[in-house]
C-alpha cells in the first residue's frame, strides 16, 4: 500500500485532507449565524447555483419576545419546478393561520429567538457546502418574525441549503427525508 501510495505522489495524500476538511468543517460558521442581504445593499449574499433566486432577509433586528409586532408570516412551497405551490400562514403570540404544525413551528423560531439565531438569514457567499442534492423543493417565507421583516428563499441544492431546510422543517410541511 505504501509503494502504491507513492506512486500517486502528493495526489494521494491531497484528496484524503480536502474530504477530512469538508466533512470537519460542516455547513456553518464559526460563529453560529449568518450574513444576511439587505434590501439597501447592493449585493445579495447566496452559496446557491446560478440562475437560483437569492435567499433574502432584512438587517433590522428582531423585536423583544411577546412584542406587539410578533410573527405573521406566508410560507409558500413547491415541491418540485412543475408541481402547485402551496401556501400556509402562521401567527405567533396568539398562535394560528394554516400551517398545519402551528404550534411546532412557533416553538422553533421562539428557541431561534431565545438563541439569537436569525433562522432566515441565508447562507454566507463564501460558506463551503457540501455538493449533496437534496430534491427539487423550494419554498418562500414572507413577513414578519418577531416583529423582523422576512423575505427568504430555501431550497435543498447543497449540504448548507438542506440543513437551512431542516431548521425550519416544520414551516414547511411533510418533505422527503434529507439525504
């Protein structure tokens, strides 16, 4: 094995170290958040393939819990480029709409909250992913979360974008499961 190995040269012991790195380095950053593009600067931030709308959220930060803003969003979800989308609102504080896991949802972004995590902020440009497809779906979120303006774009193309997905799973209904 040694002699085969040298015979490769540096190649051989290259490739093992750029896998153990990608598979170390996962799909998030050091300091546990993201950078998010606001609707004033002139350039979105997006990890996605070309042609891929651009996740977006807004810079404003969230209001206090139980504020008076609270969250009303629009979560709309396409299971495939062809299928019929599907749409579910959600409120907070009281919780309601549509969304079939209301609750569930609620309890997620309320943790989100609590940890200072912006759930919708989109992957960082310059975030490596692992090159994993996790299905066609794509979804939309609109409005407002504890009492922030949102306006985010997911999808599963990528390891980032799948677990951004699963983050937010009970938003978005029953998917297949992540690969």
């Amino acid at each position: 094995m040694r002699q085969s190995l040298s015979r490769l040269g540096p190649t051989a012991l290259a490739i093992p170290g750029i896998l153990a790195a990608l598979a170390l380095g996962g799909c998030k950053n050091g300091d546990g958040g993201a950078t998010a593009h606001s609707k004033d600067s002139p350039t979105p931030t997006s990890s996605a393939a070309p042609g891929t709308p651009a996740p977006t959220t807004s810079p404003t930060a969230p209001a206090p819990s139980g504020s008076a803003a609270g969250t009303r969003l629009t979560v709309t979800v396409r299971a495939s480029q062809t299928s019929a989308p599907k749409s579910w609102t959600l409120t907070c504080d009281p919780v309601g709409g549509s969304l079939p896991a209301a609750e569930q949802a609620c309890t997620v972004l309320a943790a989100a909250a609590a940890k200072g995590e912006d759930p919708f902020a989109p992957t960082p440009k310059d975030q490596m992913c692992t090159q994993i497809y996790g299905g066609p779906q794509t979804a939309t979120v609109t409005g407002t979360w504890n009492g922030k303006k949102i306006d985010a774009t997911f999808n599963r193309r990528n390891g980032c974008e799948i677990k951004r997905w699963g983050n937010l799973a009970s938003l978005f209904g029953t998917t297949p499961p992540e690969r």
